[in-house]
C-alpha cells in the first residue's frame, strides 16, 4: 500500500474539500492527479478490480457520498478496470483523526466485510483518500481476503507520511526519506 502524494496544502485542503465541505466536483481533478503516478510506477497489474474504502451507511447518508468511492470510479473509468463493489462497512467506527496507530487498528478491526453474493475477484486494489497508519486498508483487506481474495493492493491520493516519490535503482517505487 502506498500513498501517491504527501498529504500536505495544498492537496489537504483540497481533500478536506471534498470531504468536509461536500465539494463533490473536487473528486474528478483529484483522480486525475492519481492516474500518472499509478501509470508512471505500474503501481497496478492490467487484471485488477477497485474497491473503496466503505463509509458506514450513517456517515455516507450524513455526508451525502462517499469520497473513496467517486475517486475510484473516476479511476476505473480513466484506467480501463472493473470495479469491486462489495466491500461493506459493518459497524459505525469513531473518527479516527487525533489517534494513535494501535488506536486506528482496534478501531477498524473486524469493522469490514465482503457482502457481495460472489466471491471477490483474486485481484483487488483498495482506494482510499488519505493514507495514515495503514490500519483501515489492513482491516479492508483482511475482509477481501477472508472473502477469497488473493493479491490485495493499496493506494490512497495522499499519505500523512513519507508518500511514493520515484523509482529506486532496481526499479521498484520508492519513498520520500523521513
């Protein structure tokens, strides 16, 4: 899993945008700024499907969508794969900004499911907005996996961290240096 992008202004404040004050229109702009990355690092195989990271159905009715999931479907669109749209939240979680990372992961464990009728397919990248500790994708593909999922990715448009900067000598992606 990796973030794209470091989650710094001014692409937070275009993130807190789209989530906070509801600028839906940010959604697209924001995927297109995705799609280089995701091509220039191969970041992902050709026969892969996305998935969102699940808002609980009180928060995306409160908010209105979900912005894990426009981006996806503006990515699926822009990068020609299918999506997986399956993954559910099963349980209302805290906010997890201002937590610690063994915080995070006790939060959202156990807190997803696939609750499609069919399986997931074997290949699965999850998209989120903003990657922190991990521990939402982690509880996500954990779901995935116990679903039949057998190669899960990660990708967020930013990470509150050292984010993908390059390419090490080998070729393989490589990060900003904390």
């Amino acid at each position: 899993m990796c973030g794209l992008y470091a989650f710094v202004s001014p692409l937070r404040d275009a993130i807190h945008a789209l989530k906070y004050d509801r600028l839906r229109g940010l959604a697209q702009p924001l995927a297109q700024l995705m799609l280089p990355q995701i091509e220039r690092f191969d970041l992902l195989p050709d026969n892969v499907a996305l998935a969102w990271v699940p808002l609980h159905s009180h928060r995306q009715r409160e908010r209105g969508f979900n912005q894990a999931e426009l981006l996806t479907r503006y990515l699926s669109k822009g990068l020609g794969l299918p999506l997986a749209g399956g993954l559910r939240r099963n349980r209302a979680t805290p906010s997890q900004v201002g937590m610690e990372a063994e915080a995070r992961k006790m939060n959202v464990r156990g807190a997803f499911e696939w609750a499609a009728a069919q399986p997931p397919p074997e290949r699965v990248a999850i998209i989120d907005d903003v990657l922190t500790t991990g521990a939402t994708f982690a509880a996500c593909a954990a779901a995935l996996a116990a679903a039949g999922a057998c190669e899960i990715y990660g990708l967020a448009l930013a990470e509150a961290g050292a984010p993908l900067v390059g390419l090490a000598a080998n070729g393989s992606p490589e990060r900003a240096k904390r």
